[in-house]
C-alpha cells in the first residue's frame, strides 16, 4: 500500500492496522478498527460503512465510529451522497454540507447532530465488484483535502477485501452444509433402500424357515415348498444388494471407465417404470482418477434418475472424448424445466437431484451446463478436463 502523505506516523498507523487485521477473523471488529482508523488518521469526527444490501436494493450501516449507532438504510437507486458512489464509483468530498444541494439533511434532523463536511468513497472488493462505502464526516480542522482522500480509498480498500473475506466464508459454510445435506440425504436412501429389500428379506426368510422346520417331521413336501419360497426371496433380497452395491459403485466402473459404466447403467435401468434408457455415443477411452469418474458416474445416475421420476418416454446415456475432455451428456424426452428459476432456487426448492449433480460437478472439477426447455425434455451435459499427468488410455 503507497504511502499517502510523508508522514511516518500515519503510514506506521496504516501498518499496524493491516498487520492487526490480518489476525482478526470477526467482520464487525475489522469494520469498527477500519472506522475508527478513519476518523483517527483523517481526524474526522465521525466515519460510517454502508454495506450493499443486493437482495433489498439498499445500502445499510454495518458500523460507525464516533457517534451512537444506529442502523440507516438506503436505497441504492436513490439521491443519497452513499447511493450515488454506490453507483458511480466515484468519491465525492463537500465542504459544505447544507450548502450543497446534494446532501439530504433527514438524517441530521433525526439524530440531531450537524453535518459540515463530507469525504464519501467505494468500498470495492479485490474483483472490483461495489461491496460498500465508507462515509467520513466533519473534519476536525477545516476542509478535507487530496491526501484525505487517498487515505479513505486506502482504508476503503480494507474494508472492501474484510467483506469479500467474509462473503467467500459465508458462501463456503453454505457450501459444506449443501455437501453435508447431501450426505445425510444419501445415507437416508441407502438406510431406507436396505430396510425395504435386504433387512425385511432377511426376516421374512427367518420367518420362513422356523415355518419350513415345523412342517418337515409331518409335511415335507409343504416344508420344501416353503424352502423354494424362501430361495427366491434370498436370491430377490442378493439381487436388491447387487443394485445397491452397483449405485454405490459399480465394478464395471472400475474395469472399463465411464463408457462400459454407461452401458451398464443403461441396461441396468432399461424398462423402469416403462421407460426406455439406452446407450448412446460410448467412446470414453481415457480413464480418469478414481473418484473423478465415481463424480462423474453420480451425475450420470442421478440425472438419469430424474429424467424417469419426471416421466421420460426415453433417456440416453452419453460417454465420449471431445477437445480434451471427457463429455458426459443425458438427454431425455420429458417435461423439461425452466432452468434460470430453478437454478436459482435450488437451495430453497429442496431440488436435491439438481444440488447433488451440481456439488458432484464442482467436487470434480467439471464444466457442468443443463439445457432445458419446458415441453421439450433436457440435456445434462459434463465436460471434464483430461490432467495430462493424471489420465491414463486404456
């Protein structure tokens, strides 16, 4: 950070402020020390942070230093001094604040403190998206001039990378509570498909041969019949295991990659509730890390899946090469959706299919990209990067 004026004791200041900061993890703390820096390095009466509010279409006042707090919100397409460098980008600095047609009195006239002078700046974040503004306000003696204002866009700036640090910490609990959702709701289908096939086979065939071993001393022709009985029940519940072990993962993936692992599933799900899936273009000779195709083959299961809980006519699996990446494409016949809205409220729709194919792509790395169109069925496609010190030709 430049050295804003030849002062070694503001620039010690600034220093000791970011190396401060760098150890302080909680958002209002580091917005209260930036404040506070503000109207000690600029000797100013009173400096406040205005947060962007996106969703609200406001700017809202996260902290402020030297005067009571109290919470201000305004309108971001208003007349405000902090709406309009909200907007713009650029400082504005009044040396006379009622003096000014700019200003807007109100809030002085409810808190009975008097405004003289202005410095207002963005606080940007590192990608230069608007995050908030810092407002400074009355200079303790006389007017603010160039150099106070490269300070505040200094202190802005710390101010903008403290919000973006704690925006990516928001996003990232929200991500693993979105990972940790999917977990559990896995763990609560493997749990549910278990109990419906294996624990409830496994019962009913010792139910079975307690029957079988009373019949035999004095029917054994009925005891057999309740043994043949109880065979096809063993082979039904070895049969539900194999499918679960398929889901969880499939041999087939391990041997032959996602191509066989395509024509595999495919067959395994042709003819479900009526629907006819089948294999399209299975070319897919690179093989890829392990857990990148276990991703990659979630996606394809859980989208396929979909389509048929969505009432496909027919879906068709996809595994090929293209330009150095792995495609992985299910197209379907359904109904289709619209994909802006429900992209947009995933989270809060409960549309677990969507989130786990969306955190599956993201986990490995994958370009996902869903084309939909209501009425007109829907095509999930995944490209997944080939590591050249990483993929191996079969």
């Amino acid at each position: 950070m430049p050295a804003v004026r030849n002062d070694a004791d503001v620039l010690r200041a600034l220093l000791t402020l970011q190396r401060d900061l760098a150890l302080e993890v909680h958002l209002d703390r580091i917005l209260e020390r930036v404040a506070a820096a503000a109207c000690d390095l600029i000797r100013a009466e009173r400096a406040t942070i205005y947060v962007v509010d996106g969703d609200r279409g406001e700017l809202w006042s996260r902290v402020m230093s030297g005067g009571e707090m109290s919470e201000i919100r305004l309108p971001l397409d208003g007349r405000s001094l902090a709406a309009t460098v909200a907007r713009t980008g650029q400082t504005i600095v009044i040396d006379d604040a009622y003096g000014d047609e700019r200003f807007n009195p109100e809030v002085d006239a409810r808190s009975g403190y008097r405004t003289r002078t202005l410095l207002v700046a963005a606080v940007d974040d590192r990608e230069g998206n608007r995050a908030g503004v810092l407002q400074v306000v009355n200079k303790r003696d006389g007017q603010f001039a160039d150099a106070d204002g490269e300070l505040a866009a200094s202190l802005a700036y710390t101010a903008g990378i403290a919000l973006e640090h704690a925006r990516l910490h928001g996003e990232l609990r929200e991500e693993r509570l979105r990972v940790v959702r999917i977990a559990e709701e896995t763990r609560h289908r493997l749990a549910r498909d278990l109990h419906d096939t294996i624990a409830q086979t496994l019962a009913n065939g010792a139910v079975s041969v307690e029957v079988a071993a009373r019949r035999a001393p004095q029917d054994m022709p009925a005891a057999l019949v309740e043994l043949d009985a109880l065979r096809a029940k063993l082979l039904a519940a070895h049969r539900g295991l194999r499918d679960i072990l398929f889901n969880l993962r499939p041999v087939v993936l391990e041997n032959g990659g996602l191509a066989e692992a395509a024509k595999a599933l495919a067959h395994r799900l042709d003819g479900t509730s009526g629907v006819r899936v089948e294999p399209g273009r299975t070319e897919a000779l690179t093989r890829l890390r392990p857990e990148v195709e276990a991703g990659a083959f979630q996606i394809m299961q859980e989208a396929t899946n979909n389509a048929i809980k969505h009432g496909a006519k027919r879906v068709t699996l996809h595994a090929y090469e293209k330009d150095g990446e792995t495609i992985v494409r299910v197209e379907d016949d359904g109904a289709g959706f619209d994909v802006a809205s429900v992209v947009q409220h995933y989270a809060q729709s409960g549309s677990l299919g969507l989130l786990q194919i969306r955190e599956s792509a993201r986990m490995i790395g994958a370009q996902l990209m869903l084309e939909s169109t209501p009425g007109r069925g829907t095509r999930v496609i995944v490209g997944i990067p080939h590591v050249p010190d990483e993929a191996a030709t079969a």
